[in-house]
C-alpha cells in the first residue's frame, strides 16, 4: 500500500485530502489510479498526452524520479510519492 | 473580491527581502490560516535559483517547496502562496506568471521601484485560469513571526 502525498494547491481537486492510499504495484498505476479516484485533478497533473506536466515533479522517497521514464518502477507499502509542483514565476 | 489578511510584520519582511534582492527578483512562502478570509501571519524566505535573468525570472528548488509543505503540517499552519517581487514593473502578474501559476495559492507581488518597495498586491487564479486580485488588509497588530 503506498501513499501518495498531495499538495497543497491540489487539494481542491482531493475533497481536501492530503494523501491516498493505493495497493497499485508501480508508480504509473499509483498516479493512474489518483486520476480515478480524484477525476478533477487531472488537468493539473497531465498534459494532452496523459503525462505528468513538466512544471510537476515526482518524488519517492526524497529522490526525484521521471514518471515517463520510471513508469514501471515498482512501489509497495513502505513507498511514499510525492507531488511536487515547480514554482517559477517573473515578468 | 476575495480578501487577504496580512500581518504587519510578515508584510514587512516581504517588502524588505524585495529591497534586499533588488534589482534581482526576489521569492518566497507564506502561511496563516483560512476561514471566512485568509490571514497571512508567516513567511518563508526562498532563495531565487533561477541560473540567468533573476532580474526578470524566478524559480524555486523543489526541495524547498517540500520543506514548506512539512513547515506548513509541523506548525499546524495553513500554506496559502508564494510572494515575489516584480522590480521595476508593476505588482500585475505576467503572462508567465499566469501560465505556470497553480490553482488556490495566492500569488503576492511587489513592485519595487528604485530599490523601493512601491506596491503589493495579491492574485489568485479562478476557475478559467486567469488572475482575480485579492482585497489586501494589513494587520495593524504584530504577529509573532517565525
């Protein structure tokens, strides 16, 4: 059972939770099913193609990992995710 | 219009870390709670990691962005924006500040002029992505700020 932790400004879109809990096997299954479960969210956290936006960061643990790349990386009960906006702003 | 509070000290420290990075842009956290109104009573500094052009651009290391949300849980506080300062232009949000902005934060901006800060104002983003300014209220009262 990993844990997905949600950020704050995706809260909205979670009914205020800030975590899910997901018996999926791999880091795409865990984000796939956050999407079900939470269909708001999604414009937020996948462009046009279904991938993770690029101003998104994934964490497991306290590495960051390339979901396009590292899909099908495994995550169990003791694995913790992470999304992560980038924040960047200016004129 | 949707109203911010702001404590006066926490206000002051972002218009003073404005100054301090001018003419370079300047960034940061900010925390309080939300109930009827939002009250701002904290802030973070952040250090702009933007590599080039950090008169014009701003970025924040993910870490720090990590740390924030774990400051935000461990105080029991509320995580409601992120500050920058716009120098030399007005505190209006950009097109680029607009495009990578998220959803429920406010977004304060200071325009420092001349190494003063001149102006703040506060945004948020509404249901079509685009910015609604927030009713700005200082605290006249001092907040403990950590």
């Amino acid at each position: 059972m990993a844990k997905i932790y949600i950020p704050t400004p995706l809260r909205k879109f979670t009914n205020q939770n800030r975590e899910l809990i997901t018996g999926q096997q791999t880091l795409e299954g865990a984000i796939a099913q956050l999407v079900e479960e939470y269909p708001d969210i999604k414009k937020n956290l996948l462009d046009e193609n279904g991938e993770i936006r690029s101003y998104i960061k994934v964490y497991i643990g306290d590495e960051e990992v390339d979901p396009r790349k590292n899909g099908a990386i495994k995550v169990d009960e003791k694995t913790e995710i992470s999304i992560v906006p980038a924040i960047a702003g200016g004129l | 219009m949707m109203k911010i509070k702001l404590a006066k000290q926490a206000l002051d420290e972002i218009r003073s870390h404005a100054e301090e990075d001018y003419p370079n842009e300047c960034c940061g956290f900010f925390f309080g709670s939300e109930k009827n109104f939002r009250k701002m009573t904290h802030i973070k500094r952040v250090k702009n990691i933007q590599s080039e052009n950090r008169k014009r651009r701003f970025r924040i290391d993910p870490d720090e962005y990590r740390r924030a949300e774990r400051f935000a849980d461990q105080h029991e506080l509320d995580f409601l924006g992120i500050y920058h300062s716009h120098p030399e232009h007005p505190a209006i949000p950009s097109e680029h500040d607009r495009s990578v902005a998220l959803p429920f934060f406010s977004y304060i901006i200071v325009s420092v002029t001349g190494g003063k800060s001149v102006r703040v104002r506060s945004w948020r983003l509404n249901e079509s992505q685009q910015f609604d300014e927030e009713e700005l209220e200082e605290l006249p009262e001092i907040e403990k700020v950590s």
